[in-house]
C-alpha cells in the first residue's frame, strides 16, 4: 500500500504505526419482554458482566410492530433483566 501511495500520488513520504486492538469479551442472552424477545450484548472483563446493550434492529422491530416508541422497548428490556442497560443515544 505504502508504494501504491508514493508512486500515484504527490506525497513525499507516508507515516505508518503499528496498532493494538484491545477488545472486551462478550456474550449474548435473550431477554423476553411484553413486546417478544430482545437479544441482549453483554460485555464481559474478566469474566465478570460489566455492560450490557440490546440488539438495536430487535428493538427497532419490536416498536414498528407494537406502534411504541423505540425508548419504550429499552425500557422494557431493562425491566425484564432487573439491570441497566446501555441505550444508543
């Protein structure tokens, strides 16, 4: 790639790092709500559950079909696992 940039293009020089991808475990559970099932992301470090997010395109389903706003159905899925979760903003 670096040669492909110096032979077609006008730079004079490229800089390259090399990089690390540090990445939480994670894990997966199904929550049943009164709106049907929501699949559930849990990040786990060490082992231990540290955050948790609902599938956005099951909840976005879930409200298209029941008529109710997408916040409704993270709260549910918050109601139903009795913990928080994180909602996209």
């Amino acid at each position: 790639l670096t040669q492909i940039l110096l032979r077609e293009t006008t730079t004079l020089g490229v800089r390259a790092h090399d990089v690390r991808r540090y990445a939480a475990g994670r894990a997966q559970r199904t929550v049943a709500t009164a709106f049907g099932p929501i699949r559930v992301k849990v990040k786990l470090l060490d082992g231990v559950e540290v955050g948790a997010k609902p599938e956005y395109e099951d909840c976005r389903r879930a409200a298209d079909a029941h008529g109710v706003p997408l916040r409704a159905i993270y709260a549910a899925v918050e109601q139903c696992q009795g913990a928080t979760v994180e909602t996209v903003a």
